[in-house]
C-alpha cells in the first residue's frame, strides 16, 4: 500500500491521518512541537503539578459533522458534552435562556425566543425578521463574500442594540472576526447551519476532558499504520518541476509516495514557495482566554454569553470555582498588560455574577493568542487555495484552505478529510 508524509499535527493533519489510515494507507505524520493538537491543545498549567488546561476553550456545534466523525474515529466522541440551551446574562446578573423546544426546525427556539428578557418587543421583531430574511435571501455565496455582516444588518435595518446584544456575540464568537470585518457569508453560515438548523446541529458541544487527551495516545492505538513523530519540524520541501521528490528533517530526507502539508498559512507559504500562497492577505485575529480560579463556586451555570461588556463567553471548568473567559477578536486587549486583563475581567465578571465581589481570586492566567485564526474578511474567500496543487503528489490541508468553514476545528478537519479523499483517488487511477 502507498505511504504518505503529513507535515503538521493540528486538526487538519490528523483528520488527513485518521482518514488514511483507515483508507489502508502507511501515514508518517511530523509535528514541530512535542504535542498534538496544533492551536486546539492543551498544556499543564505552569505553577501547578496536577492542572492541565486548554490553550482556550474551543467549542462545537452539532452541525460540525466532519469534526464529529473524526472524534468518533477515535472513539473520543463521548468526551464531548452537549448542551440545548444557551445563557445570556446581563451587567447586574439578569439570566435568560434560549433553548430548543418541540418544534421543528428553524423554530426550534421560537417558545424561549419569544420570553428572553435582554431583548425588547420591538428588538425580537426586528430579529425574527431578519433571520427570515436570511433563510429567504437568494444571494449567493460569492455575492455574501463580498460585503461585511454589519453592511448586511445595517441594510435590514437591525437596531444598534440588537446588534450589539445578539448578532455581536452570536458571530464574533463563532467566526472570531468583528462585525465590520467579518464576510457576510461566513455570518450566515453560522445562523443558517448552526442555530436554524435544528435542535441537534445548534447544540453547542463542549469538550468535557482537556482538548490534548482527545487525540493522546490511546486514541492512536487503533492505527497501527499511522506514525506519529513529534518534535520533529520538516524544513524543506524538496520540488521537481510536477511533483514532490521527500522532505528534509534535519539532516535528512524523507521520502513517499504522497504529501500532504497540514501547516499554518504562513510555514506553508514559506516552504512551498512555487505556490505563491498570499499569506499576508489572510490577516490575524487574536483571541484571549482568562483562567481565573477561585477559592469557592462563583456560579452554578455551565456557560454564559456576557452582554454589553469587554467579555463575551464564561465557561465554568469545575464545580464554579473555575472559570475560562474568552474574549473573541480581542484586539482591544492585545496590548494589555497581564494585571490589567485580569482586573478587568474581575471587575466586569463581578457585576454578572456577585459571588466573584465576595470570592477571594485564588490564580489567574491570561493566554493571549494573537494569531488565533485568519481574518475571514469579504474577498478572502477567493484567494484560499484547494486541496489540489500543481504537483500532483502534494495537497494542501489546514483551516485557511477553501473549506468553506471560517478557521474552526471543524474547517481544520473538512480540509484534512479532502486532502485524503484526493489521495485515495489519485492512488485509485
Ligand atoms: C485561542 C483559540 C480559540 C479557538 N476557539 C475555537 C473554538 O471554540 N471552536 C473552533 O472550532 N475553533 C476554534 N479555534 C480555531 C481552531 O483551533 C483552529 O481553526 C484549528 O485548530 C486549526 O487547525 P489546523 O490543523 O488547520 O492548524 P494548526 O492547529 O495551526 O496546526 C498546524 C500544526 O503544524 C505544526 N507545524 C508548523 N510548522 C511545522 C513544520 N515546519 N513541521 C512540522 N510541523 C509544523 C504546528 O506546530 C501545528 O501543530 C480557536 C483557536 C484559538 C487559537
């Protein structure tokens, strides 16, 4: 059976991998760093020998099929927990929840919908139309591509509160890109697929182990015919004029019969030159994630949207006493000092949950990850390359190639997944 080379050990890798290797092909797989995982992992807490934590929370919908399919591979898809509500609390603690209720798709939410109490009459109108408008709106995909979410809310005439209370946190979160910024298509993909698609593709999965142990070594003992090599970065492609001829690892070259590289935009561009990947079109987006842990439960909620503040998820961790922040496109805090994000965060959680005035702040961690994912601007879309490349023993995996999806774990795994299916049948010819 033919053997294949993955450069890099992210999502996108390893799905290429899993999918491979159960197509019955040999894979090597070499990854840098001496993890898996590549920007979802997870790492044991520095001051701490027993703590291990997520470089961030990274969560799912139900609607990331690829993503699901490969946890199962696995057999790590029951370490994903679902949940059918979600929780928006207001500055002075006012809860309501948006949960799917009996009916059927897309008015799934329609019962809570209508009783949330951050939004107006007036506001839940103006929303409900909206989201009509978008199931109804013929617009192609290309044409959404070349607009921003806020040029397209601003022409339904979404009011500015509506906009910063549901549309902000619903699409910043899941696209990771500001309203202003973000392509309308990527905005409607997550209304339409996700929350309108059903009770089962809005529910909101959320990894109940740390996201290392999904793909830890036991998940690999099924695959005896993938290798994996870590700490181990290729630093070379070597290039004929139609095809790739091995890698170089230090100082020596590997060699196979197909290729696959599952790396970050930018060593991809770097290393396979010929393809002129346009690296810098793609942008940065940062995320930040505050670990907070107190020294008694904060609260009882599982997870919360926090409205019209800095913040925008909380994730209780454990039993309420840790608490994960995340703050999507966080460019205001980029340039904050470690003290300040903490401060704010305390400051801005305590008017959300009053038990955070009283606790006594036990350990914090801020993770600023300042180039989370590309910025999925309109016209972007145009310029991310397919699987297939000009050599016809090489294909490009990773979140920022076409897949459709803006940079998410599910995108990481639908490219990985082509770039094997296009192996599979180039071996089959
Ligand atoms: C803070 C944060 C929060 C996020 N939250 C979510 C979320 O909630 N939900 C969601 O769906 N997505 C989320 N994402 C996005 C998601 O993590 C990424 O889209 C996805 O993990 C990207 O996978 P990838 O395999 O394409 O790239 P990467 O994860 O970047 O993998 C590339 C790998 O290549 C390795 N590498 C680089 N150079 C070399 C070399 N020369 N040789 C060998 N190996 C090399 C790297 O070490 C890395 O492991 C988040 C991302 C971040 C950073």
């Amino acid at each position: 059976m033919s053997d294949v080379i993955i450069a890099g050990g992210g999502l996108a890798g390893l799905a290429a991998a899993v999918r491979l290797a159960d197509a019955g092909f040999q894979v090597h797989l070499f990854e840098e760093r001496g993890f898996l995982g590549g920007r979802a992992t997870s790492y044991p807490y520095p001051h701490s020998e027993t703590e291990v934590i997520d470089n961030c929370q990274h969560i799912l919908l139900g609607c990331c099929e690829q993503l699901l399919d490969f946890y199962e591979r696995l057999g790590v898809a029951g370490k994903v927990r679902f949940h059918d509500r979600y929780y928006f609390l207001e500055p002075g603690g006012r809860l309501s929840t948006l949960k799917s209720g009996l009916l059927p798709a897309p008015l799934h939410f329609a019962g809570s919908f209508a009783s949330l109490k951050f939004l107006t009459a007036g506001e839940k109108f103006a929303l409900a139309c909206a989201l009509a408008r978008m199931r109804r709106d013929r617009r192609t995909r290309d044409e959404l591509d070349q607009i921003t979410m806020r040029e397209w809310l601003d022409s339904q005439r979404q009011p500015g509160r509506l906009i910063e209370r549901f549309w902000k946190p619903v699409l910043v979160s899941a696209v990771n890109e500001d309203l202003d910024r973000m392509a309308a298509s990527h905005g409607f993909q997550v209304l339409k697929t996700g929350m309108l698609g059903g009770p089962r593709d809005s529910a909101m999965g959320v990894p109940s182990v740390p996201l290392g142990e999904l793909y830890g070594a036991g998940a690999w003992r099924r695959y005896s015919n993938v290798t994996i090599h870590l700490q181990t970065s290729v630093s070379e492609v070597l290039l004929d004029e139609n095809e790739v001829r091995g890698v170089r690892i230090g100082d020596r070259v590997e060699r196979a019969d197909y290729y696959v590289s599952a790396l970050p935009v930018d060593r991809a561009s770097a290393l396979l030159a010929p393809l002129r990947i346009p690296a810098a079109e793609f942008g940065q987006s940062p995320i930040t994630g505050i670990h907070l842990w107190f020294d008694r439960p904060v609260t009882d909620l599982p997870h919360a949207v926090l409205l019209d503040g800095t913040l925008h998820w909380m994730f209780n961790k454990r039993e309420g006493r840790y608490l994960l922040v995340v703050v999507s496109a966080s460019r205001g805090l980029v340039d904050k000092s470690r003290a300040e994000v903490i401060e704010t965060a305390l400051r801005e959680l305590g008017a959300y949950l009053p038990a955070v005035r009283e606790a006594r702040l036990e350990k914090a961690h801020v993770v600023k990850e300042t180039k989370a994912t590309f910025s999925a601007r309109p016209g972007l879309d145009a310029l991310r390359p397919g699987t297939q490349t000009r050599y016809r023993n090489l294909f490009l995996a990773g979140d920022w190639t076409r897949t459709g999806w803006p940079a998410t774990m599910e995108g990481a795994v639908r490219s990985g997944y082509s770039a094997a299916e296009a192996i599979s049948h180039a071996a089959s010819l």
